[in-house]
C-alpha cells in the first residue's frame, strides 16, 4: 500500500518545486536610474532634414542596374551640404559601391568605436500609402516617407551627433568611425567591403553601435508592456539553386515522376527540416530577464527552461517570427 503513494508523492514534490521557482522568479531590483542629460534640439529643423532625406529616392535592388545612382549621388551631396563640420573635421571615402566611411582621428588612447546606418530604402507602391511616399511630409508632429523609420532616421541620430561635436572642436579618446551602407536592404556588399578595408588597416573596433532591434510589445509571451530588444548578433543567409531533372513527355500523357513533383519534394523537405532548436548563452539570458516579467503560466515555464525547454521550442515554432528566430 506505502508504495501506491510513491507516485503521488513523486508527483507533488515536483509540482512543489516547479511552482516554487515560479512564484520566487521575480525581476530583479533594478538600480536607480542616472539622471537624464538636456539634449538641446530643434525639432522643426530635424524634421526638415530628414524630410530632405527622405526626398532622395535611394531605393536599392538585388538587380544590377535598377537602382537610380543620381539619387544616392545626391543624398551623398546632401549630407556635406547639411553636416559641413563633419566632411571637414572627418576623413572621408567611399567604399564598395555606395559605401561612405568617415573617420576622426582620436587621441589614440582608446580602441576605436564604429557608428553603423544604411540610407538605402526598399521600393515603395504608391498604391499603399495615404501620403506621398518620397516626399518627407511633416503632419501632425511626424515625418513621413520612406526610410524614415529604417534607417535614415539613424543617419540623421548620427550625423547631427556628430555635426554638433565636431563644431566643439571634440577629439574622441579613440578613432571614431561613421560606416553608411547604400545596399543593406538587397542584402549588398558596402558593409562587407567597409569590414574588410578596416581589417586591412588593422582597425579592431572595441564599440559597433547598428540598426539593432526596437521596442515592441506583445512579442515576448506573456509580457504585455513594451520591451527593448537589444541585438548583438544578425542571422546569415543562404540562396540555394535547385534543378530537378525528368522526362519529358506530352502534357496528355505525362510522365509517372515529373521534374516539377521533385522539386516539390525538394523543397518540402528544406521546409520540413528547420534549423534545430538551440538556446544560446544570450537567449537565456534574454528568457530569464523578460521571463521574470511575464504571467504566472509562463513563469512556470521559464524558471524551468532545464525541464521545459521542449515546451518552449513548441511556444516558439507555433509563434513563429522573431521569437522562433530566437531559438
């Protein structure tokens, strides 16, 4: 009889001990907050500026030739003609195909830090937007237009950051570098080239600032206030080319195994065998920062990710997106 309880108790001390976890994983104390330093900006005049920017229509293609150099010619333009302290102050020169690498010499007492943004945009289809897509409208406090968001937004961070320092006559510790790419959205090589010529040089960066994530909500399961994603590394990619090869036949009379059921199959198979679920080092730590402030359920889950963890690869595939990514 002692030994039908065994199951039971076995049972209870593990949902003791999961529940235990859960009710104890808690956001850690936070640290106070440094006071924020008064940044002085105009915001009209940056309006306008990106608005500039955005009238540049530097749309960027996988196809060799589609891609209107005049416009990325004149957005180069426009940025000596709206930073000037910087184009005299930094060196510059172009890289790759519309590359732009600008470096100001430090004091040579730190490592150098590096600066990142494309000012390449995807195509736009008029059809689907409400305002002009390429004409930097301001209306109701916001710019609209393409490549506002991403990224020239970040060119202009950037470069009046760095117009304003270069007017106070600022010498960084290390080399600062400022790498604009003008291929990022057809998967280009600017950013490729401007890597390898920094390699050359001997130029190790101890600081790359990028696009990075964003702040989003309702991304992470079970937090529903808005999140800072932090990214610290980007997946690569593949193009694969594949040819199936069969008889060929009259449509009347076709073939028992054709060309295009092999590469039907071929394909399924690439679809039906994704890369393998794996947490890295900085996903864990990512669950285990934003898994503290999510509901109880999925508390349970995080807390025990050692237990869990094919519970949360099954979350992951059937969320898909970004969180699937992740893992």
């Amino acid at each position: 009889m002692p030994i039908l309880w065994i199951i039971p108790a076995l049972a209870a001390l593990f949902l003791l001990y999961i529940f235990i976890r859960a009710i104890r994983f808690v956001p850690a104390k936070e640290a106070g907050a440094a006071a924020p330093q008064p940044v002085e900006a105009d915001e009209k005049a940056l309006g306008e500026r990106l608005g500039e920017m955005l009238r540049r229509k530097t749309v960027s293609y996988a196809e060799e030739g589609l891609a209107d150099q005049a416009q990325f010619d004149s957005f180069r333009a426009l940025l000596k003609e709206l930073y000037p302290n910087v184009f005299k102050r930094f060196e510059c020169e172009r890289i790759g195909h519309n590359g732009l690498l600008l470096r100001l010499a430090g004091q040579g007492k730190a490592e150098p830090s590096v600066l990142m943004a494309h000012y390449d945009v995807v195509p736009a289809d008029q059809a689907e937007w409400s305002v002009p897509a390429f004409e930097g409208l301001i209306m109701d406090g916001e710019v609209w237009g393409r490549g506002a968001v991403d990224t020239k937004c970040t060119v202009l961070g950037i470069m009046e950051a760095a117009e304003g320092l270069a007017r106070e006559g600022f010498i960084p510790k290390g080399d600062l570098y400022i790498s604009l790419g003008g291929d990022e959205e057809c998967l280009g090589t600017d950013a490729s080239a401007i890597v390898d010529a920094l390699k050359l040089r001997g130029v190790r960066p101890g600081f790359v600032l990028d696009e990075g994530g964003a702040v989003v909500e309702n991304v992470f399961p079970g937090v529903s206030k808005p999140a800072a994603l932090i990214g610290i590394a980007e997946k690569g990619s593949v193009f694969l080319d594949i040819t199936a090869l069969g008889k060929s036949g009259h449509a009347s009379a076709p073939p028992a195994r054709q060309a295009v059921g092999v590469l039907a199959d071929a394909l399924r198979s690439v679809v039906n065998k994704p890369m393998p679920f794996t947490l890295t080092g900085p996903a864990l730590e990512l669950f285990d920062t934003l898994g503290r402030h999510s509901t109880f359920l999925y508390r349970i889950i995080f807390a025990n990710l050692n237990i869990f963890a094919p519970v949360l690869d099954l979350i992951c595939r059937k969320s898909g997106g970004e969180l699937n990514a992740l893992v």
